[in-house]
C-alpha cells in the first residue's frame, strides 16, 4: 500500500507539461493501432456495406430500385410481385413496327456516377407478362436480337449481360420492339424488365431494378391538315385579282395525316373527295389520281348551289403531301370578275374526307 501511495505521490508531483507529454504519447499509440485497422479494412474494398456507402450507382430510365425481389426468379417475380413494380405505358401511333430504348446505367445523375474503379457486371432479363396477339415482340442489343414469346401460359425469359465500366456516366441501351403481324387486332402484352449486379463479386445481391412496360397502340384519326391554292401564300390578298390574273395553271396543295400501316403497296389508305368549279377549271390530264378513277364512278359531276362541280374521290396515304394541277376553263374570267375577294376563289376548289 506504501508503494503504491508511493507512486500515485510521485505521478501528482509530476508538473502539468510531463503529464500532458504522457497522454499524448499514449493518443498516438491507440490512433496508429486504428489508422492502421481503417486503412487495411479500406485497402480491401470487398465489404459490400463499405462498398455501398462509397457510392455505388445502378439505374435505369424504365426501371426503378425493388428490395422485395432480390433473389427471386423471373416466374416468382411475375407470379408475386406484379402490381408493386414500377409501371410506364409507351403510346404506339399507327407505324408497323415501335421501340423504346431502355438503358441500363452506372449513375443516378450527371454527378453521380460510379468511381473509376468499380466496373459493374450485371444481368438483365426481359419476359412478357400475357399472351398477345397481333404483334411480335423482341429485344436487340448490339448485334444480338431474341424474340419474346409465350407458350404454355407463360413468357419465355430473355437474357443478356452488359458492364458498365466506372469513371464516367455509362450506360447500355436494350432494343425493345413490338411490330405489327397479319390483321388480327392488337392485343398488348406487360413486358417486365429486371437487372442486377453479378461482379465483382461484393455487389451480388445488393441491388435490383425493375420495371413493366406496355406498347399501348392509339389510333389517330385521319386528317386533311392543309389544303388550298400555292398562290395563296405569295398573293397580295387586297390585289388577288391581279396575281391570279398572272397565272395560267394552278398549283392545289393537300397534306394528310393519320396512322401508317402497311408498306407503301399495301398501307391502309383513306378515301377523301375532291371537287372543283367545272366552269372555272379542269385538271391536268396527266394527274395520277385522274388516270385512276376517269372513267369510273369515282369521277362525277354534281350540281350544287347553282354551281356544277367536277368530282373526283381517291384514296390517298396518311402523312401524304399531295400536289393537283388544274388549268383554266372557258368560264374562268368571268367567274372571277364576279368574286368580291379571295376567299370565293379559295372555294372554288374544296377537298373533304369520306
């Protein structure tokens, strides 16, 4: 007990500067053990927490993060998992065949993004949902393509692998395309989309994205969007006379619109009427659309107002830009001494859809 006291006398008559020297040395001492525990547990890298929080980015523009189905097969996923997936509906305007891109990615935004030395290796699979029918569905990446279908009351599993190297935004981009087939009415189908990583080797099982996505097809209505005479757009519209005066022949403009099917032979075509003052003009003689239908029931005339009307009905493409020449008629001069403006000599041509 008296040597004990003996010391703790001695350690109190130690001034205030040798006793701070001691604690110091003795902070070193545990800061050097743990400095050198941190820089060996950070050296290795393969701690799949340490590897989270250093940052590790996986995304993509049509799937979205889902704990719930790590591990889980395509079939598990599809049977259990549906309705909490992330959904998205592309509209399909009428062309034979549609595709999205969907991308597999490296970053979460143009400032985050994975380090330089953690290259990503992963696997993404893509599987219909339902039977469609009407349409053939497909993924291409690169120069690899593999249909997606259905049989037995399921969709077969497509799959590929990617990586996505670090230091810099990276991203694959996976063809996803449905194309129309035959005649048989379109019937969609939900397309689910899952990737997650496979290396290195810390990263598997960490994360997983999915998405589903439906080609919904819109038909859009056929539609004459412009028509009218070409000299309306150059015409001084309070001397109209005169610049019409001018011209022998006219140019008559006509743009469609609508959904295109089809190739050129055999795209769904829409009839439209076009019909003109039989006093004032008549059509070139070597138009197209004329030779097709002189001759026919389709090239009539008919009275209307007390103005008989040359008739002629075609059937034009949507997204078409049609050009008719007509020439002056016996009755074209007098007709026009008659107008009092523009619009009159506009009318005197007029185009509808049947």
């Amino acid at each position: 007990m008296r040597m004990i006291d003996g010391v703790k006398q001695k350690f109190k008559k130690l001034n205030k500067k040798s006793r701070l020297l001691i604690t110091a040395m003795g902070v070193l001492i545990l800061a050097g053990t743990s400095f050198s525990v941190y820089a060996k547990y950070y050296k290795t890298g393969y701690n799949k927490g340490m590897a989270i929080a250093s940052g590790f980015y996986f995304s993509s523009n049509y799937m979205a993060p889902h704990e719930d189905i790590k591990g889980l097969s395509m079939e598990e996923i599809a049977d259990g998992y549906r309705n909490t997936i992330i959904a998205s509906v592309d509209d399909w305007h009428g062309t034979d065949t549609h595709f999205v891109s969907v991308e597999v990615r490296n970053y979460d935004t143009q400032l985050l993004y994975n380090d330089k030395d953690l290259n990503v290796e992963y696997q993404v699979n893509f599987m219909l949902l339902d039977e469609p029918a009407g349409a053939n569905y497909s993924v291409k990446y690169g120069s690899d393509t593999k249909a997606l279908s259905f049989s037995a009351g399921k969709g077969t599993v497509a799959s590929f692998t990617g990586t996505l190297p670090g230091g810099g935004l990276s991203a694959n981009g996976y063809e996803l395309t449905v194309a129309k087939t035959g005649s048989a009415a379109y019937v969609p189908s939900d397309i689910l989309m899952v990737a997650y990583p496979t290396g290195p080797d810390y990263l598997v099982g960490t994360r997983c994205i999915a998405g589903i996505i439906k080609f919904d097809y819109v038909e859009k209505e056929f539609k004459i969007e412009d028509h009218g005479f070409e000299i309306r757009k150059t015409w001084d519209s309070a001397n109209w006379k005169q610049d019409v005066d001018k011209e022998s022949g006219f140019i008559y403009e006509l743009i469609t619109s609508g959904n295109y099917t089809g190739s050129e032979t055999t795209a769904t075509r829409k009839k439209i009427q076009l019909k003109w003052d039989a006093s004032m003009f008549k059509i070139n003689a070597n138009d197209k659309y004329y030779l097709s239908v002189a001759g026919t029931p389709d090239y009539y005339q008919v009275t209307e107002s007390g103005i008989l009307y040359q008739v002629m009905e075609i059937e034009v493409l949507p997204y078409a830009s049609l050009e008719f020449v007509f020439f002056r008629n016996e009755g074209f001069d007098d007709k026009i001494k008659g107008m009092t403006n523009c619009t009159e000599f506009e009318e005197s041509v007029q185009v509808k859809v049947l």
